[in-house]
C-alpha cells in the first residue's frame, strides 16, 4: 500500500517503521521537509519525505499521528482525500481537542471530503506498537467505524505491524469508546503506576 503518514513522532514513526519493513510505500507528509520529528525514518527502505498534502495526493491510506488539539487544522491541510481511508491514531486526553467533537475521528469526517474514515492504532502506547510481543504473545489491536473498507485496511496493517489480531468494535458511533479505552490503558500506565509496557489481548473459551 502507499501510505502517508501525517505525524511523524512516537505512534507515526513507530508505524512507519514496521510497514516500511512488510514493504509498504511510506511517504512522511510533514510541514517543514528540513525540520520534523523522525528524520531518521528516511533510513527505513520504501521512504520518502513530502508536504502533507503531496504525500496525501500520493497515497491510498492516510494514518493521521498528530495532537488532537490541531485535528480540524490537520484534516484542513490534507487537500482532497476523496477515496482514501484515513486512519486515525489520536486520542483527545483530559479533554484537550478539537472543540465541539467528542472525539478526533468526527472533527476528521467533517472537515475532509471522504468517508472512509477509521479509528485504530490510538489504544495502546507507541512502545507497544514498536514491539506488540509480550514473552512470545502478541497483542490484539482494536478498530472502529462504519466503513468496511478502512476497517479491512486498518486491520491488514494492524497484522503487518504484528498485531496478533484486529478487533472490530463497531461503527462510528464507537470512535468515543474506543478513545476511552485509549484513555483505559493511559491511566493504567500513567496514573495507577504499571507503566508503559503493559498491553491488552482478548482472551476466549
Ligand atoms: N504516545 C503514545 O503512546 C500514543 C499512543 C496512541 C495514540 N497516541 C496519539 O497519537 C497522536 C500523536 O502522539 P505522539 O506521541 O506520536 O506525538 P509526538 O511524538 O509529539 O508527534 C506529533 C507529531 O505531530 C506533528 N504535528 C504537530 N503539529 C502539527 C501540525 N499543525 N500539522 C502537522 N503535523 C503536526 C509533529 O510534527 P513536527 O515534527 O513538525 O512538530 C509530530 O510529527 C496524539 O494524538 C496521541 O494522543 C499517542
């Protein structure tokens, strides 16, 4: 796939790295191509660095890895994303985002021409999407959102980043739980002291 990454620092340059290395196309949309987060990214195979919106013109799948606060200016800059899934990573955390949206993924559907907006990649810290396995376990991702096409996106680039598995919890009207379950594991790790290396997986009997 060709992908843009839009937010080239923790959870983008972590993601970029592991499809860079499945052979996807990663083409890093930044602000200034001189000066961003995660120049070293350049050395990965199949990279390149562009404006945002030339790297957007140029993909089929969009992973947007910025703050959420910025989701409206963000989703302003991508230029026309008519027909690309956007995947997006973000989280608004202790109520710092876009105002007006409960959560990132509404403020994207209203301010871009597609409808093939997802929400994935946003539930487990950057750490764990650089490395998913735990004592030869691999964790399970989780993705929400009406379009069947971004979620079967989403979910293959889940398993080439080494996701075990690519829980589906439903359409758009989920993009608030699943920021919450983001916010889950940040308050496990953060604020009840377990640290960063811990990670969800669905159990079955
Ligand atoms: N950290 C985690 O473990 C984690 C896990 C899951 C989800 N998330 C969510 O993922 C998002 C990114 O987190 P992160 O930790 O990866 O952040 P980060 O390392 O600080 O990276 C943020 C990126 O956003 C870019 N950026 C900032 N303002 C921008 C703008 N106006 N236009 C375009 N790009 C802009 C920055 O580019 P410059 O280099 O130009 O400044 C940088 O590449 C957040 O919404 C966060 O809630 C984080």
């Amino acid at each position: 796939m060709k992908i843009a990454i839009i937010g080239t620092g923790n959870v983008g340059g972590a993601l970029a790295t592991k499809w860079a290395s499945k052979g996807h196309t990663i083409l890093l949309g930044v602000r200034n191509t001189s000066e961003f987060k995660g120049k070293e990214l350049l050395k990965n195979p199949n990279t390149t660095v562009h404006t945002t919106e030339e790297a957007v013109q140029s993909a089929d799948v969009i992973l947007l890895a910025t703050p959420a606060t910025i989701a409206v200016e963000v989703a302003k800059s991508l230029g026309d994303t008519t027909g690309k899934v956007i995947i997006d990573a973000a989280n608004i955390v202790m109520g710092r985002g876009p105002q007006g949206y409960n959560n990132v993924a509404d403020a994207i559907l209203a301010n871009t021409a597609t409808r093939d907006v997802v929400k994935c990649f946003n539930s487990t810290g950057f750490n764990n999407m650089a490395n998913t396995q735990y004592n030869g376990t691999a964790l399970d991702m989780f993705v929400a959102g009406d379009s069947q096409k971004g979620k079967s996106v989403a979910k293959e680039l889940a398993l080439d980043a080494g996701f075990a598995e690519c829980y589906d919890i439903g359409g758009n009207d989920k993009f608030q739980l699943i920021e919450q379950f983001a916010f889950f594991w940040i308050n496990l790790a953060m604020f009840q002291g377990q640290g960063r290396e811990i990670g969800f997986k669905l159990l079955k009997r």
